[in-house]
C-alpha cells in the first residue's frame, strides 16, 4: 500500500507560477515511477510528467518547456514546477505512483486544485 499527499495548489493569474508537492509514504520500495496528471471538467486525465527511480523522464506536449518535474528519493517527493501558466492549465492535478510487489499498481493522491485566472 503506498499513500500519497499532494499540495501547493491554489489560484494564479495568467503567466505566473505554482510549485506542486507529492510526498509518498507506506511501501516506498516498491515504486518504480512517480508523476502528475490532470483532470479537467469533462475531459481525460492525460499526463503531465513522470519521472523513473531510474531518472528517465516524460512530459506532455502541452506542458514542455514550461513544467520541470524533479525527485528527491531520500525525502520519498516528486515536485512539479509550473511556469507560464495558462488558462489551460486549469485542472486538478494529482500524483501517481507505479508500483509493484507481487503485481502491478497504481495509486493516485487525492487532487489538488489549480485555477489560472486570465
């Protein structure tokens, strides 16, 4: 079992910035990935960025060059920092860790709410 709390969501005016939290507590071991997706209303969660234990790392088309992901293993942490924000970027964003003991698994955070106001 692997918990997951996310923070530092909130309101931002249009081209600012936000930094997003993900801490991973219960059977660390077993990750072998961390990201963030997002969930708009009405639409798919799609992703936003992963990052491996082995540090290979993957960000959606809408989001690169303006969204860096980064790890701490020692800390258990996955952060997101978002640049340039957009309306479009409105979602609520979660945290996601893959992980495998005697199958695969995903858990999910419970969500934390970005608004970029225009």
């Amino acid at each position: 079992q692997v918990q997951l709390v996310e923070s530092g969501g909130g309101l931002v005016q249009a081209g600012g910035s936000l930094r997003l939290s993900c801490a991973a507590s219960g059977s660390i071991s077993s990750i072998n990935l961390m990201g963030w997706y997002r969930q708009a209303p009405g639409k798919q969660r799609e992703l936003v960025a992963s990052i491996t234990t082995g540090g290979t790392i993957n960000y959606g088309d809408s989001v690169k060059g303006r969204f860096t992901i980064s790890r701490d293993n020692t800390k258990n942490t996955v952060d997101l920092q978002m640049n340039s924000l957009n309306t479009e970027d409105t979602a609520v964003y979660y945290c996601r860790a893959r992980a495998r003991l005697y199958r695969a698994e995903d858990y999910w955070g419970q969500g934390t709410q970005v608004t970029v106001s225009s």
